[in-house]
C-alpha cells in the first residue's frame, strides 16, 4: 500500500507515512489556497497482467486495505464526533455553572445593599442614644 499523500510504499499498515502522519495528524488552517481534493493515483494495469490465473486473490489483497482505511476513517469520525459531544456538553455545563455563579453574585450585592442601610440606622441610632444621655 502506499502513502495517500506522498505516494511513497507503505511497510506497515495505516493510510500514511510515518513523515506525512505527522503532518496529517495536525488540523489545517482554513485559507483560500487550502486544496482539500485528494488525488488518488491510478491503478496500473500491468499489475493484473502478471497474474492472469489468480485475478481474484489479487483483488481481494488490494480491496483489504482499501476496508481498512474506510474502517480508521470511520473509527477517526465516530471518535471526533464523540469529542465533538462532550465538548458541547461541557460548554453547556459551563454556561449554566456561569449562569448560577451571576444569581449568586446579585444575591450578595443585594445582601451587601442591605447590611450597609442598617449599619446607617444603627449609627443613627447611636447618636440619637448619645444626645438623649447627654444633659
Ligand atoms: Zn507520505
């Protein structure tokens, strides 16, 4: 099998070489220049010409690997769309968490209003204690 970026011959499985995984691995950057059409070479002829007897073994060696690209695109898929749900699950959990932090913040602006309004009556209150004791 080979490379499905570079082309080059593939000793182990997988869709590519070790060099291009890497680069594959990260996402790219969306631009206007970005090509996103991947070109898949030609199969040759001359490759079923070499054996005219065993046509469909060697069919079916080419379709394996083929099956187990589309298995790793699928498992890659479910996986990212598994991600793709706990992430908007925590985001919805954050923003109610945010939502219950902003009631509990104008609780104790409210409290504080009040606690400042009767520390003023009780000063008031004082003084009007210190004139009716006062001569
Ligand atoms: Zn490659």
């Amino acid at each position: 099998m080979k490379c499905l970026r570079c082309g080059k011959e593939l000793s182990g499985t997988g869709a590519f070489c070790e060099a291009c995984s890497v680069t594959v691995a990260e996402p790219l950057t969306p631009s206007p220049y970005l090509n996103t059409k991947i070109s898949i070479p030609k199969r040759k002829p001359a490759a079923k010409a070499k054996k005219p007897e065993g046509k469909k073994s060697s069919g079916r060696d080419l379709s394996r690997p083929r099956v187990a690209v589309c298995l790793v695109a699928i498992l890659l898929c479910a996986f990212l769309l598994l991600q793709l749900y706990y992430s908007y699950e925590r985001y919805t959990k954050a923003e109610a968490e945010v939502a219950r932090l902003r009631s509990v913040e104008d609780e104790c602006v409210h409290l504080t209003d009040l606690l400042r309004q009767a520390e003023g009556r009780i000063v008031a209150l004082e003084e009007a204690l210190a004139r009716e004791a006062a001569p």
